[in-house]
C-alpha cells in the first residue's frame, strides 16, 4: 500500500512561519505521514511522519481564531480554518496518532509483506490447517442445525394434524343433541391447555442463546448517517451483532447480525454499515479506524454477501508499497517487535555488567500481523461453533418435548378411537 494515497483529506489554511503568511490549501492524512498541498500551485509545503510528532493540540490564532498545532519536534506547525470542524479534524488525527505511537501495527496488516523466516512459515501453516478443520467443522455444525430445523418443521406439522384429528374425533364423540360440535366443558379445558403451552413456547423464544462471545474490541471515530461530526468511541464485533459505543462506553446503537444489510468498506481503514427500511430513515454509520483492517478479516467471513469494496480500497491494496526503510523505522519496529532473548555477559575484570541484546526476531512483524488476524479468524469460528451448539442444544429440548407431547397425542387419539369403535 503507498503511503502517498491518503485516508482522509480536509481543506484548510497552513501558516508558513518563514514567510509569515497563511496559504490555503489541503491537509491530508496518509497511513504514515501527514502532508499539507497548497491549493494554488499544489505545492507541498509540510509533510511530516506521525511518529515523529509529540503533540496535537487545540489553539488560537492571535486569540481569536480556532487552530490546530501540531508539534514536530521543536518545531510547531499552526492550522486553521479546517473544515468540517477543527474538532473532527482533531479527532481523527489524534486516533491516528494514538494508535501509532502504541505499535498498533494496523497499517502494516495492508503494507507488503517482509521476508518471511522459517518458523513463521510454519506457525502460519500450523494455524492455517487449524483453521481449516475447524471450518469444515463448522459447515459440519451448520449441516446439522438444518437437519435439527428440518425435524423440528416434521413436529410442527405432525402437532398441527394431531389438532386436526382431535377436532374430528370431538365431534364424533358429541351427543347427537349437541349442534355445536364441541361440548362446553371440553372446549375449556382444551382453551387452558392451548394458553399454558403458548406460554411455555414464548418463554422459550424469548430465552436467549446464552452469554454473546465478544471477538474483539478496536477503538473508532464514528458519525452518524451524513453528520460529519467525527466522534470517539468503540466497536465491539460480537458473534451475533455489530455493537457502537462512544467513548465513555455509553451504549449508540447494536446491529443484529440479521439486521445488516449492507457493510461497503471506502478503505483499509474506514467502512459504513447500514440497515435498511421501508417507510423511515435508513440506521447507518460510519466508522474510521487505524485499527480497522483486523476487523475487515472477521467481517469477510461473518458477512461475505453484504460486504462490499468499494473502488477507494482496491486502490489502497493494488499500489504497491516502494519506500525504502528508514533508520527511524528500524528503530520504531525494533522497539515493538520481539525479543527473543536476554543475554547476560560477565567481563574478564570479574566485574559483572547485564548487557541486553535484541536478537533477530524468529517471526516477522507482516507474519505476526498475519498470525494475529488467522487467530481472531479462529476465536471467531471457535465462537460461532459455541454459539450453533447452544442453538443445537436448545433446538435438541424443543424436539424432546415436542416429541413426548406428540406420544402423548396420538396415544389419546388412539383410545378415543377404540371407544368410538
């Protein structure tokens, strides 16, 4: 992925401090870097890495004008006149920034892949054949919750004919004095009995599947339908459902799985999701993260027929990254890479000195990237399992019952029958 391309953009003012003038243009966020481009002669006038920036914060201009400074070491770089709001735009920024400073590592998930060492190799094969089995696995399950719903449809129907044959066998047995069919007496009794097992069968539809699995949490900035008012906050990727809280973890909105009618990923980095209606708005929201291409993993296989890639993210994924690796790279990726080991040297003058050595790490940073999103693919089969047993299990008690009270029946039917005869 390039670094060029930008995730998000915002037109603005930038003042250049040597000519002492403000110059209009764009400020661009990049995966890396942040560039502002004059608006005039498209000239790029700042362009700084995220990393190296030590602080993001609100100012005024001559104490009147809102504007945001951005700090590059000793140097401070003022913006003002953003637009849609210097809020937003802070927001956005900051989370980037955030983000990168904790080694997320969430743009390097869509950057081109490192050279690969051996034990990477094989722990990534290792996953993938687990992976693999516990998909087939899973279509296993998902056979045998059919089969399960099949049968269950079979009861429905054998009770809806037990309902016909004892209405027909009611009448048989009224006296030929009574016009109605049905004696008094009975028809209460089998009104009570209708009322009571209604009661049970709506208690159990209202049980719930038992505790929701929560696959992963990832910070976001969210805004509702077309409101450009970027918020902070979270999106929790459930088993179940899509759930959006804000920062304070106050609960926005929750999509049930079957709620979802479309997810259209702009970006690597942002996607909206929406739920259609007839009649009334349409729920959507949309959602920027630097954390978000972990998510896109499991969302591709909870959603593969409503999620779509819209032509923004293909150009992301076919620009090839080209930009060589800088020392201040090496060290950033270093310092959150793995350690594989201490080692502890004496000197000959029988002083003793710990001295730390960071060895070659045995898995790349593309391979654990890699080994971390193969892993939330397995929590989330592993959950989606766990979820389909539970459904099975009570779709295995709904069956049981429905079974005995068919016995039931059709042993009733069959001595009223004999008297009959």
């Amino acid at each position: 992925m390039s670094k060029d391309i930008s995730i998000h953009s915002w037109p603005c003012s930038y003042y250049v401090s040597n000519e002492k003038r403000w110059v209009c243009g764009t400020l661009s966020l990049t995966p890396k870097s942040l560039r502002f481009t004059s608006s005039k002669d498209g000239e790029n006038l700042a362009s700084f890495r995220l990393f190296r920036i030590s602080e993001i914060k609100k100012e005024s201009s001559s104490f009147i004008f809102s504007s945001l400074t951005i700090t590059e070491g000793n140097v401070k770089h003022w913006f003002s006149s953003l637009q849609p709001s210097r809020a937003v735009v802070f927001n956005v920024l900051e989370h980037f920034w955030r983000e990168q400073l904790l080694g997320s590592g969430a743009a390097a998930g869509v950057e081109a892949s490192e050279s690969q060492t051996s034990k990477g190799k094989e722990l990534i094969r290792l996953v993938s054949g687990s992976q693999k089995r516990l998909e087939d696995t899973g279509k296993v399950l998902h056979h045998q919750g059919e089969q399960f719903d099949n049968i269950m449809v079979g009861l429905n129907k054998i009770e809806s004919d037990s309902d016909v044959a004892d209405k027909l066998l009611s009448e048989l047995e009224s006296p030929p004095w009574w016009p109605f069919g049905k004696l008094p007496w009975r028809s209460q009794q089998e009104a009570k009995i209708q009322h009571e097992a209604s009661a049970s069968a709506s208690a159990s539809a209202k049980k719930g599947p038992g505790k929701e699995g929560v696959i992963t949490k990832v910070p976001v900035i969210f805004s509702k339908g077309e409101d450009l008012n970027l918020k902070p906050g979270k999106l929790t990727v459930l088993v179940s459902a899509l759930e959006i809280s804000d920062s304070s973890s106050q609960h926005v909105h929750r999509y049930h799985r079957e709620e979802v009618d479309d997810i259209r990923v702009h970006t690597p980095f942002e996607l909206s999701i929406r739920q259609r209606f007839i009649g009334k708005p349409d729920i959507s929201y949309r959602l920027m993260s630097a954390k978000m291409p972990e998510v896109l993993s499991i969302l591709e296989m909870q959603y593969k027929k409503k999620i779509e890639f819209m032509p923004d993210y293909s150009a992301f994924k076919s620009t090839p990254e080209q930009s060589p690796s800088t020392p201040e790279t090496s060290i950033w990726n270093s310092a959150s890479g793995f350690i594989d080991c201490i080692r502890l040297s004496e000197a000959q003058s029988g002083e003793q000195q710990a001295q730390l050595q960071v060895l070659q790490p045995p898995v790349s940073d593309s391979e654990a990237q890699e080994l971390k999103q193969m892993v939330m693919k397995l929590k989330n089969l592993a959950l989606e399992a766990e979820t389909e047993l539970e459904r099975q299990d009570e779709a295995l008690d709904i069956i049981t019952s429905s079974v005995d009270h068919a016995t039931t029946h059709i042993d009733k039917h069959t001595r009223r029958m004999r008297k009959l005869l």
